[in-house]
C-alpha cells in the first residue's frame, strides 16, 4: 500500500534527526580523536545518503563466471526439461503476385478503343485483313484496339491446342476454354488450329471452323493472327470483354 503525505513527512523529518545525531557523533569523536592524538590524519568523512538511497537499493550486475555456470549445470544435470506443448503454425501464405501495371495498361487500351469513334489514321491497312477473313473487329470497337492486339501489346494470359481434334471434339474444348477464360477474366487468348497440313488435301478446315466459332461469342471483340514467330496462319489471337 502506497505510503500516505504524514507518513512520508515524519519520514523525513526521522532522517534528518537521524543524520544530526550522527554529525554530533562524529564531531564528538574528531574532537575527542585530536585530543589524543594530536598528529593522527583526521578521518575520512562518510558519504551522507541520500533520501532516495532509502527506496531504490541496486547492485551492479556481475556477469557469472565460468565457475558458476559449472556448478549450475552440476546442480540441474538430473532435472528433466518440461515437455513443450504443441503450438499451432501461424505463418501466412503470402498473397498471389498482382499484375497492377499490366492491369492498368490492358483497362487504358480498352478505354482508349471504346472512346475512340473512328479509325485512326495508322489504321488504314486492317479492312484488307478484315476482307481476307484473317482479323475481326467487333462493330463499335474501334481499329485501333486490333492494331495494338496485332502489335503484342495485350500480354497472352492462356492458350489452348487443337491439333489431333475432330471437328466436335475441337468445337467442345474450345467452348470449354471459352467459358474458363470468362470465368478467370481472361484478357487475350491464343488459339492454336494448325495449318491443315495434315488434313485431307492440305486444306485448314480448323482455321476457318475456329473463326466462325469466335464471331458467334458476345465477349469477343476482336481476334487476327499472331506474327510467324507467335504461330503465324496456324494461330489466332483472341481479345475478350474484361469481367468488370
């Protein structure tokens, strides 16, 4: 319990009674000293203690020697360590990497497209693409979002094979890719049809299946072929609707 203010008073006045005591004594025994010995060094005066010298006593910490720390081991050699109960792991997994700036770019090109009412001037050359059945655009999505999807600067999020498929069979996973690409909002999507190389008299007849397929989907708004490099007339990049 917390001392109260008289307490605390009589206290200190208890001290500083204690310490005129004790300076009187001293006197008296200094003087007493030079009496008798007259040539004796006078004492060393004791260091007065302070009133906070009453409420915080401290030591200076020691660090143990090697000695003890022997001894200590010698004491609890016998002594058995407590058995540790069993603690639950609470290390989160870190969270997927976000595309930000990917994301950003592909919203800006498509606000870009859906502002822009008519072709741009570097556009001129995508109606021969368009009459060749090589690219399609969407009515209302302006050429300039199917220059930057024949540029490469969409980012390709999934792609699907169709080689070794028959017509169903190509039909039905395409469908299927489709509805996973709407389902994870994927943005750009390379179709792989192959040339008809290996079809009956050298004639593609995926080629032309697949881009018939795309053109019935709402959520495609343009689609061409990649560069030779990306799969020249045996592919075809598809752009999508974004979710949001």
């Amino acid at each position: 319990m917390a001392a109260s203010g008289k307490d605390l008073s009589e206290l200190a006045a208890l001290i500083k009674t204690e310490r005129k005591l004790s300076r009187h004594e001293r006197r008296a025994a200094a003087r007493a000293s030079e009496s008798t010995l007259a040539l004796a060094p006078a004492p060393v005066a004791e260091p007065e203690l302070r009133f906070a010298d009453y409420f915080r006593p401290w030591s200076t910490y020691i660090d143990p020697s090697d000695k003890d720390r022997e001894l200590f081991r010698t004491v609890v050699k016998d002594a058995t360590p407590l058995a540790r109960a069993p603690t639950a792991n609470v290390r989160r997994a870190p969270p997927q990497p976000n595309p930000v700036q990917r994301d950003a770019d592909e919203q800006a090109a498509l606000a870009a497209s859906q502002l822009a009412l008519y072709p741009s001037p570097m556009s001129w050359d995508i109606g021969a693409d368009i009459e060749d059945e090589q690219s399609y655009l969407r009515a209302g999505v302006s050429p300039d979002l199917l220059r930057k999807l024949r540029r490469g600067q969409w980012t390709i999020n999934a792609e699907i094979d169709l080689h070794n498929h028959t017509q169903d069979e190509a039909h039905e996973a395409l469908m299927e890719f489709m509805r996973n690409a709407r389902a994870a909002d994927w943005r750009c999507l390379r179709i792989i049809h192959g040339k008809g190389l290996s079809s009956h008299q050298k004639i593609p007849v995926l080629r032309s299946k697949v881009r018939r397929w795309l053109q019935l989907k709402d959520e495609v708004l343009a689609y061409c072929e990649p560069r030779p490099n990306g799969g020249g007339s045996g592919a075809v990049l598809v752009l999508l609707k974004g979710a949001r």
